[in-house]
C-alpha cells in the first residue's frame, strides 16, 4: 500500500510540474476586481470571485493552483499577490502543488 501512495503521490507531483510557468514574472492574472473561472478549473461552487475580497481572493489562487493548466496558471494568478498569499496559502493547498512550486521557486518556501 505504501508503494501505492507512492506511485500517486509521484504521479501528483508530474501533473503539477508540467502545468508550472518558467518564471514567477509569466503570471500576469490581475490584481483587482472579478473573475470567472471557466468550468475546467471551477466545476462546482462559486465561479466568480472577486479578488479585492480577502477570502475569494484565497480561494480562487486555491483552486487555480490545484486545477488549473499552465495558461490559467498565468491570466488568472498575479505574481505579487501570490507571493502575498504564499504564507498563508502554502498550507491550505495540496502537499504535491505546494512541493512542486516551492521545489521550482525556492523564493517561496518560508
């Protein structure tokens, strides 16, 4: 069974290494106001958040991160409101995605 969480959790690890932008400066999301995510990244529950709201802020660059494709990765996300959010927001998301992003951008870790 250990091998088997293993092999998803290695699995998990590809999936969000190939989605990842070269540089942190390639996501260029805005900074303000409302976005619509499209169904492939937000297929249930709230689809458009308002970013100047702390909470839908948080939870809109949650579900970016886990389900979004490299280009959704660079319209929707900011560079500098990630970095803002990262404290906080490295430990609300997945082990694989935070792994990943902190392994490709050691600029994040804490």
């Amino acid at each position: 069974m250990h091998d088997d969480l293993s092999s998803i959790a290695s699995l998990l690890r590809a999936r969000y290494k190939q989605r990842l932008p070269s540089r942190l400066d390639e996501l260029a999301g805005p900074e303000h106001g409302l976005m619509e995510l499209p169904l492939h990244i937000a297929w249930s529950g709230l689809r458009v958040l308002d970013l100047d709201l702390p909470r839908q802020r948080m939870s809109l660059y949650r579900t970016v991160l886990a389900e979004g494709m490299r280009d959704d990765l660079c319209r929707f996300l900011n560079r500098d409101i990630l970095l803002e959010l990262w404290p906080v927001l490295h430990r609300l998301i997945g082990r694989a995605v935070k792994d990943v992003w902190e392994e490709a951008f050691p600029g994040l870790r804490p």
